[in-house]
C-alpha cells in the first residue's frame, strides 16, 4: 500500500459535509505537476478526462484532478506505479465497492502506509 502523492497531507477527510453533501473520498494538498502513484496494485477500468480508476480485489481506486495519465485502460500497475500528475491544488482520491455506484463508497484505507514507495 502507498500513498498518492510524496508527503501525503489531507486537506479534506471523507465525510466530511460541505454544499453538495458528504465528501466522498479524501483530498491531499498536491502542487499541479505532482507525480500521482497508486496506492494498490490492480488493473486500470477507467483513464482519462482528469481520473483514473484501478481495480484490486472488487475495490476501485478513484483518483481525481489527474492530468497527464500515463496508463490505459486494461494496464496492470504496482502500488507506487505512476499514473500521472496532479492538476493541483488537490488530488482527489476515493474507493468505492462493489457494485461501484456513486453511493458506494467507503473510508478511504489503501492510502496511508507509513512505508510508502514514493520519491
């Protein structure tokens, strides 16, 4: 497991209730240009507009504010695997259960290893 981003640092929690509800996932500070990796191995089910989503054990993975992606749908990546870059000032990352709809989502746990690959 790994964070998201080097020097994770949590501007928004999950649930945390704002004008449209819930937040549904976990925001960490992230400069535009800063490398986006994943916390998981898995394989990539969505890529493009500005996200990813990778698949490991009937979790996805849903980064957000993503620019620059780096894999395509139907690549295998490693935890720590670049996926591509922050549109900054946050990265928006969540994970959701099956069946994946929007209200499926759950406190973000793959995200916050102290042993994190990250340069």
């Amino acid at each position: 497991m790994a964070a998201p981003v080097h020097n994770p640092r949590v501007t928004c929690e999950f649930g945390v209730t704002g004008e449209r509800g819930p937040h549904p996932g976990r925001d960490y500070r992230a400069e535009p240009g800063t490398p986006v990796r994943a916390t998981l191995a898995g394989v990539v089910v969505r890529a493009g507009g500005d996200q990813v989503v990778v698949e490991s054990n009937a979790i996805w993975h849903f980064y957000g504010q993503v620019s620059e992606v780096e894999v395509q749908q139907g690549d295998t990546v490693e935890t720590g695997d670049r996926l591509g870059v922050a549109v900054g000032p946050h990265l928006h990352y969540e994970e959701r259960i099956t069946p994946y709809r929007p209200g499926d989502h759950r406190s973000p746990r793959f995200d916050l290893h102290p042993n994190a690959r990250l340069p």
